[in-house]
C-alpha cells in the first residue's frame, strides 16, 4: 500500500464502514493516473489518484455514472476531486489487441449505447488542428474519446470501457475512428464493425470516416508530444 498515511485517512473516509486490507499497484493502467488495485475486508475496488487541476474529473465521475446506467462502464463508487482520489468498482476482465468477429459486434453495440446518452454537462475541446474535418457535417454525442484496447474490458465476451478522463461531446465518428486505428482492422472487419454500428451501410459516410481517422492520429501524436514527452 502507498505508504503516505493521509491517503489511508482519506480512503477511510470515502469508505467509513470497510477496513483497508492491500493497494497493489497497477502499473500497466494509464500514463496520466497512478493505479491500484484497492482491497478491503468487503470488495475490490480500482483506485486512481490524479492531479486535480489537470482534468474535470467531476465530469468524468458524472459520465461514468451515466455510462455505468446502462451496463457499459464499472459502477464509480466515490470521488475526492480536491485530494485526487477517484474508486469505481473492480471488473475482473482481459484486455486484447484482437477483435473477433462477435467482439466487433458486441463493441459496436456498446458504442451505440454510448452515442445514444444524453450528453448534458459534458464538454471536449482539442486544442489541434480540425481542419481536416471541418468540411463534415458535426454530428455531436457523448463520447468515450480514449478507444484504445487499454481501456476496453471484456468480462464474459462483454466490452466494459473504463478511463473515462477524456469523455465529452464529439461527433460519432471520432470513437469510430480511434477503434479502427487503434486495433488496427482490416477492410473486413473494419466493414463488420461498421455495419453493426450503422445498419444500412449507405448511412456511414466512409470519406467522413477517413477523415476523422487522420484526425485521431493527429490528436494522439499531440497528447503524446503534451503528456508523455513533455514530461520525460
């Protein structure tokens, strides 16, 4: 367990009625967060510490919440926005760098429940270049903004998207676009993904799609050059 004893206090805080037991380091989870695993003498919880001017994280936990309504993310059981200590409930599930094909339909059902929620309260801003979008008409949802096979759970051959930091209003296409990219599909099963999703394939732009590919890589190459670089 972290051995600063004001985190201990404050996770007895935002647990009055459970006895800490382990926090196990996550190492694997994230690069903008520190990650455990929480253990008490009742449940398992993750447990993510961050820096509290850096992202609205009650716009997160709000999001979560919403998302977690409808079965598609994990129960968030506590917030401390001011010290930087965030608990949802652990999911026991895997991650892969491979979709196949009832994975392919099963996360563009999960994307539909997603696009489909009521995105009051939620704002995104990318502070990169959109011309190459600008052209597309903006089809604004809720959405997940971070797709990549990290942040996807599958529990029972069910996606559970968890790391909802950068949740927010953007078009659809955008968590079309980080899927295809950042699980590198091909034509096939790039065409199944999207034919869930759409239904009539004549509803999908596939120019529109393209663009907001270009898009993503963009937005990931200017987070890394921000975050991780920055920071070596």
């Amino acid at each position: 367990m972290p051995t600063d004893s004001s985190l201990e206090t404050m996770l007895q805080t935002l647990l009055p009625t459970q006895q800490i037991r382990t926090c196990t380091p996550m190492a694997a989870q994230g690069y903008s967060n520190q990650s455990y695993l929480l253990t008490t003498d009742k449940e398992r919880y993750f447990l993510r510490l961050f820096d509290p001017s850096s992202i609205n994280r009650g716009s997160e936990y709000q999001i979560q919440q919403l998302a977690h309504s409808v079965g598609i993310a994990p129960k968030p059981v506590a917030v401390d926005i001011d010290q930087g200590i965030m608990l949802s409930a652990f999911v026991q599930g895997t991650h892969t760098q491979t979709l196949t094909p009832p994975q392919l339909a099963k996360l563009a059902q999960t994307l539909l429940r997603l696009h489909t929620l009521p995105p009051e309260g939620a704002s995104t801003t990318f502070q990169v270049d959109t011309a190459i979008i600008q052209d597309f008409t903006y089809e604004p949802v809720l959405c997940h903004n971070d797709l990549n096979p990290q942040n996807i759970l599958w529990e029972r051959n069910t996606p559970i998207l968890i790391d909802w930091e950068y949740a927010g209003i953007n078009d659809r296409y955008f968590d079309l676009a980080a899927v295809i990219t950042e699980f590198t599909l091909k034509s096939t099963d790039k065409q199944k993904l999207l034919q869930h999703y759409f239904k009539a394939p004549h509803l999908c732009n596939h120019e529109k799609l393209d663009a907001y590919t270009v898009f993503y890589r963009e937005v990931c190459a200017y987070w890394w050059k921000t975050h991780i670089q920055s920071s070596s």
